[in-house]
C-alpha cells in the first residue's frame, strides 16, 4: 500500500527565467513554473533582464491587492478634472483674502493676457451667473439637439456638426486654455512646423487658427496625418475662431485631404 505523499515535502520549482515567464516551455524557452501551473514566488529569479537590471518584471506572479490597486489607470479626463479642482481649490486660497479692488485688478491682468480671454472670462461669467439676457430659467445657448456640451453652434456642413460630448465642454479646460489659445504655444507651434517644412513664418490670425486646431488634435488624439484626420468640434472650432477672428468672416472649414 503507497504510503500518502506529504504535500509539503515536494520540491518546489524555483525558475530563474531571463524572461517575464509569459509563456510555457515548448519550441520556445519558457518558464518551468507557469508549466508546473504554479505561479513564481519570491524565491524565483526570473523577468527580462538587460545589464543586470530587472527591465520588465515577471508576469507569472499572483497579484496582491496593492498591485492590483497599482494596476488601475485613471483615465486623461479623470486626470484633468482632478487638475481642475485641485487648481480651483488653490485659486480660491489665493483669493479669499484680497479685496474687491485687487480682486478687480487681477481679473483686468488676466483679462489682458492673450487675444480672446476677454471672451473667455465672459463666456464664464454668463455660464456662473446664467445671465444672457434673458429670464435665469432659460439655456444660456441655444444648442443643437446634436451637442451635449451647450456651446457648439450649427455648423456650414453635416460632418462638422460634431461635439466634444462632454457635459463640461472642453473649452472651459484649464488645459485647452494653456495648450490651444495660448498665444506663446501657438507661436512656438508655428515655428517648428515652418522650420520642419522649410516654410515661411507668419504670424497672423489664419496661422494662429491652424496651429490652435493642430494643437487640439496632438492633445487629444496625438499625431495623425493625411487620409487619418479628425473633425474638430464646433465648440473648439467656434472658441479657436472667437479668438482668432477672420477680419472678413470667411474660413475654410473641415477638409479630409
């Protein structure tokens, strides 16, 4: 009769992969534990290695709580709204204690800082206060049924009537601020284009609208190129236009080539 194998005398395979241990033993090199069906443990040397540093950690592991918490990746949306509220919350320290006419003051400074921002603080002031005129019971915009933010407009053709989708537009983004009307960006935009093409530099309104919409579209979807384009929402477009108005009133609109 076989006498019953105490479980914890059976050796135990301790791998030692210059590999992630991602797969099994086979054609290929694998990891002896993953074919054993036991996970690596601490006693194990394994996961790819390139001068002595361990560049990419062994898959094989059982994951524990922190990991997994560690694992979970806050979308860029999230990321932002934090920002957001993190700069809201410092604003308002900074605030709190001046008076009404330094209060004033910084607003103007603000105000004056780049084309557009007087139309930007105002848009805000409407949207806080719900004054456009009209009764506070009524939408501060007439928005098509299309748009989810309130602020895009109709535009000239089907394809560019197109929305952020986000219940706070992303016009009204700190980022968007810093990184598509910010005049300085724009100029620093310009003269890398022109330099990567060997073309001239100009810095009129045209240019600062077709560097603001190549600026969104790096921020929001990275780099694309021809027969890979994106529609810029009517929103975007209407806050890029308000900002670097045509003095004609006349701009090209969306193209796919």
């Amino acid at each position: 009769m076989a006498e019953d194998v105490d479980e914890t005398t059976v050796e135990k395979v301790h791998c030692v992969c210059m590999n992630m241990c991602s797969r099994r033993s086979g054609k290929k090199k694998g990891c002896p534990c993953r074919d054993d069906n036991i996970s690596c443990s601490d006693d194990c040397k394994c996961g790819k290695v390139v001068n002595k540093s361990i560049v990419a950690p062994c898959k094989n592991r059982k994951k524990t709580a922190k990991d997994k918490e560690r694992n979970i990746t806050p979308s860029g949306h999230d990321l932002m709204e934090k920002e957001i509220e993190t700069a809201k919350v410092d604003i308002k320290k900074i605030i709190e204690p001046l008076s009404r006419e330094i209060l004033e003051q910084v607003v103007v400074e603000i105000a004056a800082v780049g084309a557009g921002s007087a139309d930007f603080i105002n848009n805000i002031v409407k949207t806080i206060t719900n004054d456009d005129g009209g009764s506070p019971d009524e939408p501060t915009t007439l928005a098509p049924d299309w748009c989810c933010c309130k602020v895009c407009i109709e535009m000239p053709t089907e394809t560019e009537n197109k929305c952020c989708r986000k219940k706070i537009c992303l016009s009204s983004y700190q980022k968007f601020t810093k990184l598509v009307l910010d005049k300085d960006v724009l100029d620093i935009s310009i003269m890398a284009r022109a330099d990567l093409r060997s073309d001239e530099i100009q810095f009129d309104n045209a240019a600062y609208r077709k560097a603001a919409y190549y600026q969104y579209i790096l921020w929001q979807y990275g780099k694309l190129g021809r027969g890979n384009r994106r529609v810029v929402p009517s929103c975007i477009v209407n806050m890029i236009r308000n900002c670097y108005p045509d003095p004609n009133n006349v701009y090209m609109g969306f193209k796919w080539n």
